[in-house]
C-alpha cells in the first residue's frame, strides 16, 4: 500500500513539471490544476491506475511480450480516456470550470476527450510501464516512512487550503 501512496505523490509532482514545461514552452493559455503545491493528482492517480492494471491483467498470465504490451495500450488507452472524460464532467459540475477542452481537435467527444489525446495516454502508459517505473521502482521502495507521512501531510494541508479555506 505504501508503494501506491509513494507512486502516487512521485508522479502528481512529475506530472506537475511536465505540464509547467508545457505550459512555459508549448501551450501558454493551459490550466495546471487546483492545487497550491507542486503535484497535479490527476497525474498520481493515472499513475497508480496503470501501474495498479498492469499488475493485476498479469499477475497470473503467460502472455507474448507483443500480446502483453498490445493489450496494455489498448486497455489502458481506452481506461484513461474514460477517466479523463468522466473527471472532465465531474471537475465541470464540482466546480463549473472546465480545465481543458479538445473541441477543436479533429477526433474529439465532446470537449473532454479524443484520439489524438488517447493516444497519448496509450504511449505515456506504455512508458511508465516499461521505462520510467523499472527505473524508479527501487528507489520508490526505499522512501523511508516519515517521508511518505510528511508529504501526505503538506497535501492535505493543501487540500484543505484549496477547497475550505
């Protein structure tokens, strides 16, 4: 369990600098959460999803390595892009902004989803899976206790800043 929370806060920060650089270099007018501190959970949660999937679809199957990563994408691309359009309305309805919209891409459903975007979360999938996590894997494992505590506790903390005070 402890494995998740710490997967969890490594990508909402990566998923944070990502999207700083994106926003500084690629797409100026984007909106990079509702959170004051330097995470993005949307990024922790798709992290976990992936991570959490991969383990669990072959936990107990022998598959081909070319099957495995097929099924990965298609199954992870389509989850995501679930995901991200049902946050999308929810995050609408929670709190009547709208944080993204693909309306103008060109195979779009609706503003919240598109190929061109599931796609990507298809090829970010199959790069947490089989790059960056093995990589980062064994030093997520080390993360001493206290240190795991000590960031959930600024998190709630900014939590609570951003949604009751």
């Amino acid at each position: 369990m402890l494995y998740y929370v710490n997967i969890f806060y490594f990508y909402a920060v990566l998923g944070f600098f990502l999207e700083l650089f994106l926003k500084t270099f690629v797409f100026k007018s984007m909106n990079s959460g509702i959170l004051y501190g330097p995470w993005l959970p949307v990024y922790g949660f798709g992290s976990v999803i992936i991570i959490s999937m991969e383990k669990f679809i072959f936990k107990f199957r022998k598959i081909p390595k070319l099957f495995r990563v097929l099924f990965v994408f298609l199954s992870l691309t389509f989850s995501l892009s679930v995901i991200e359009y049902l946050g999308g309305i929810l995050i609408e309805k929670v709190f009547h902004r709208t944080f993204w919209d693909y309306s103008g891409m060109k195979f779009n459903v609706g503003k919240y989803a598109s190929l061109e975007m599931a796609l990507v979360w298809g090829v970010g999938s199959l790069l947490i899976i089989y790059i960056i996590n093995p990589f980062i894997e064994k030093y997520i494992k080390k993360i001493p206790v206290f240190v795991t505590i000590l960031v959930s506790i600024f998190f709630i903390i900014d939590f609570i800043f951003t949604f009751f005070i």
